[in-house]
C-alpha cells in the first residue's frame, strides 16, 4: 500500500515496515540533488521529527518522518550518489525503512488520489 | 519535507520575462524582479554548460546609470565619482572598464559596480538591490553632474568559453575585445553597449541592449545550440567558484573593502602617495587598512566533506565550537569543482590557506580548508 504526506514522502506500506522517500513532485521542485544525509539505523523517530536532509545546489531542505517508529535500514546508495533521488524518486531513490510503532496510524495519511489532488 | 524559501512581493519584470517563461525557466523573486532560478536542464547542467560552451543570463534587474558632468567633460565626470569610490577614474581609458564600490564614512561597502569611461561620460552598473539607494547617493553627491537610471535598457549576459563564437555570429567584430574593453555593436541592428567581462569566471559578455530589442537579440544569441539559457542558481554556483563577492552576502556596510580581500581594486593614484590620495569616504580607515593590515579577511573555505556549508554557518577554531572566528558568507555545492565551496571572514592568524577550522552545521563541527580563491582557473582574454 502507498501512501503521502503532505510535506511530500511517500510510504510503501510492508507489515509494520514502511519504506520511506520523497515523491517525484519534491524532488522535482528541489532540482538536482548533490548531498543526502540519512539517520542512523536504530533511531527512533517521532512523527514530524527531522529524519534527513537535502541539498540541492540552492538550498537545504529538510525530510521528516512520516509517522512514529524506528529506522531499521537506510538507502547509502542516494548518500553515495544523491542524483538517484532524481532519476528514480519513488524506486531507487528511497530512502530509509521505518519499523512503525503503530501501524494503523498509516490509515491517517494521504492516498494517491488525494495526494495528487493536493500537488495539482 | 519542508522547503525554505523567501516570501513573495509585488514583482517586477524584465523585458526578457516573456523568454524566460516560453523557455519553461521556473520563476522567483530576486531584489523584486520575477527573475529565472532555473531552466528546465536545471543547475547543476546549466552550469557546467556554461563552463564548457556558452550560457545566457538575463541581469537586466541590474541598474544601468549614465554620469555625464554637466561641463559635458569626462574629467570632471570621473573627479565627481572618485569622491564616492576609491577607483582610479580618471586614469581609465576611454572604452575601458573597472570594477568599484561605493564606500561609507566608516569604510563599509555600500555597493559594488562596474565602471565604464564612454569617451564623454560614464557608464555604470549597479546592483538591483541597491539600484534605488546608489542613485539617490550619486544625485545627491555628484551636483555638477546628471546622473540618469536608463530603465528602457536591458542586460544581457554571454558567458563561456564558446561566448565569443556565439556573439560573433551577430558582430564579428568582437574578436577584437579584450576583457574589461567596452564597445558600441549594433546586433540585429540592436544598438548594443557591449562589455568583455561577467560574473562567472569565464570569458564572456554583458551586453546591454534597447529594451524594445532585448528578446530579439536573445533569441539570437540562443539559435546556436552552443548557448543555452541560464537562472540565477548557476550564476550564484558560478560566481562563488570563480571567488566574485556577492553584495549583501560577502561585502555590506560591514566589511572594509579591505576585510573583503579587494584591495586589488584600489589603484595606486588613489592609495597613499599617490596622485589623488584618498579623498572617498572612509578612506582613513581604507588607506589605514592598507598599511597596517586588517584583523579579519575574506577568504575562501574548502568543506573537506560532501555536506554544503551555506551562508552565516559559524565558523570555529576547534571540532568542539568552543572558540568561535566567524561565519561563511556564501556556500553551496560547486559542481565544476566537484565538492562543496565556500567563502567566509576570519581572523587574520587563521586567514592563511590550508588552515583547518570547523563550521557548525545542524550541531556538527565540519571540518573545512582556507583555500586560495579562485576554486576554478579563471579563462578571461587578457
């Protein structure tokens, strides 16, 4: 199941795991990126919290996690080469794995539908 | 994820503002011009195209300023703005240009700006920010001269190393220039005042062209494929690895035109001993400065890591922030360079190149070098 907020992540819903990266929208706006910094695995983080940052030649931006749980992976691929979040936004250019601390709490983000509503 | 970004205001246009949106550029306000960030190819190719062919930048939110002495004489126009700015004036040669600024009671930098002699007057640019300010400042003191905002001109400029090939295809002529030379062409019979010079590092243009004539001479310019449209985000990544001071960031009221390592601009008719010695505000300070030195310079610093370190980061003498020196007054990511760069004022003990001193970014110390700026080989036709 995928899912958006509206500060512009998406989730791809897996169990309690949900993959977590920045929509084809976002990095659009954003540009090319040229520096990625993850979290550390094992950290946990509340909703809204800060999780990542992005820069592009312009400008920091900041990605916060979507919902409240603990970082179980990260993508070092993006760190190593941040123009993925570019080409590839919603495949492989993901960026970290969240174990959510209540899964149900997903059913209180957006879907597609309503997502691209918002960005329209 | 959250963006951080400036508010919007009533905007001005350019006369290009109709070209920038048929080119898809992606528009924001920039010292109250809707001006283009970015193009579709985005900043980071927009600015290695520059480095490697041509790029076309609109800076017509520049202030373009006539100075004409009412006597109808050079010399005196030259006098006139030498009571403002610590440039050697009267001795530039007509068709010759110089860089300047505009300097305060204190020594601070009020503005930077290009200084043209056109034979019987002068041509100036100015910042857009400071456009309305440098004017009031220059009616207010140059009396015995008219000083004239030439607002149906626009500004155009060609920078790369394909700049020359390109504009030669409209005036062939400008093999002819050399940097900082000034010349009148008439380009798709454009009546144009045409400048060797730029704010990229490269060799190239700025050419300022009739309004009515500006997207004509554009679209010219842009029908070979070697010359692409460029935003302001790569004219900022270009001007910093090229080690060019952006007014408002690196140099202000502030910084001592000293502190901010532009003593190369002060020519020696105006410095102690010369010809016309002082005689610009702030010169105790400036020509102090320039004999005993400053307690701080602008530098450039080399992030050692791949994390951008952006304007006002402080900057430390330890990995534990504990003895602060200063901040970095432009940073970003230089994509010619490969890596992040930056510049900054700190002490003079740490002003030496290869100096290591840390800058605080979201609470971490990152390491950086003081580096000798240029970060790129400038290419200008000397």
């Amino acid at each position: 199941m995928l899912k958006f907020t509206a500060e512009h992540e998406w989730l791809k819903l897996e169990g309690d795991i949900a993959t977590v990266g920045i929509t084809a929208h976002a990095a659009e706006q954003l540009g090319d990126l040229v520096f990625v910094e993850l979290p550390e695995v094992g950290s946990q983080l509340a909703r809204e919290a800060g999780a990542a940052t992005v820069e592009s030649v312009k400008a920091a931006s900041d990605v916060y996690c979507p919902l409240d749980g603990e970082i179980t992976e990260i993508n070092q691929a993006i760190v190593d080469d941040p123009s993925l979040v570019n080409s590839d936004p919603q495949g492989a250019g993901w960026f970290f794995k969240l174990k959510l601390k209540n899964p149900s709490d997903a059913d209180t983000l957006l879907d597609e539908a309503a997502y691209k509503e918002l960005i329209a | 994820m959250g963006h951080r970004t400036d508010d919007q205001t009533a905007l001005e246009t350019t006369p290009l503002h109709a070209l920038h949106l048929s080119l898809g550029a992606r528009m924001v306000p920039f010292a109250g011009y809707d001006m283009p960030v970015q193009y579709p190819a985005g900043v980071l190719k927009e600015h290695l195209h520059t480095r490697t062919a041509a790029g076309l930048f609109d800076v017509s939110h520049m202030g373009q300023v006539m100075v004409r002495a009412k006597s109808g004489a050079y010399a005196d126009a030259a006098l006139a703005l030498e009571t403002l700015v610590p440039v050697d004036i009267l001795g530039l040669k007509e068709g010759r240009q110089r860089y300047g600024f505009f300097t305060d009671d204190n020594g601070g930098i009020l503005d930077d700006l290009m200084i043209t002699n056109r034979g019987d007057h002068l041509f100036v640019v100015v910042n857009a920010a400071r456009k309305d300010a440098d004017l009031a400042h220059m009616k207010a003191h140059l009396v015995d001269c008219d000083v004239e905002l030439l607002e149906d001109r626009a500004l155009i400029a060609l920078q790369g190393p394909r700049a020359e090939d390109v504009l030669a295809a409209l005036w062939p002529d400008v093999v002819d220039m050399k940097f900082m030379d000034v010349c009148d062409a008439l380009l798709h019979d454009a009546p144009c005042i045409v400048s060797r010079s730029g704010y990229s590092g490269e060799d190239g243009f700025e050419i300022s062209v009739p309004a009515s004539q500006a997207e004509q001479v554009a679209r010219a310019l842009l029908e070979d494929l070697h010359c692409q449209p460029i935003g302001l985000g790569a004219r900022d990544s270009l001007r910093l690895e090229a080690g060019l001071c952006l007014y408002g960031n690196d140099i202000d009221t502030t910084t001592s035109p000293i502190e901010a390592s532009l003593e190369w601009a002060i020519q020696r008719a105006r410095k102690a001993g010369g010809e016309r010695e002082g005689g610009f505000p702030g010169a105790s300070r400036i020509l102090g400065e320039l004999a005993n030195g400053t307690s701080r310079r602008r530098v450039g610093l080399k992030p050692e890591g791949k994390a951008p370190v952006r304007a006002h980061a402080k900057l430390f003498a330890d990995a534990e922030g504990r003895t602060e020196l200063g901040e970095v007054t432009s940073g970003t990511f230089g994509p010619t360079v490969e890596g992040p760069v930056a510049m900054g004022y700190l002490p003079t003990s740490h002003a030496g190149a290869g100096t290591q001193v840390f800058a605080e970014v979201r609470g971490k110390f990152l390491p950086m070098m003081v580096s000798a700026l240029p970060f790129i080989t400038a290419t200008y036709k000397r």
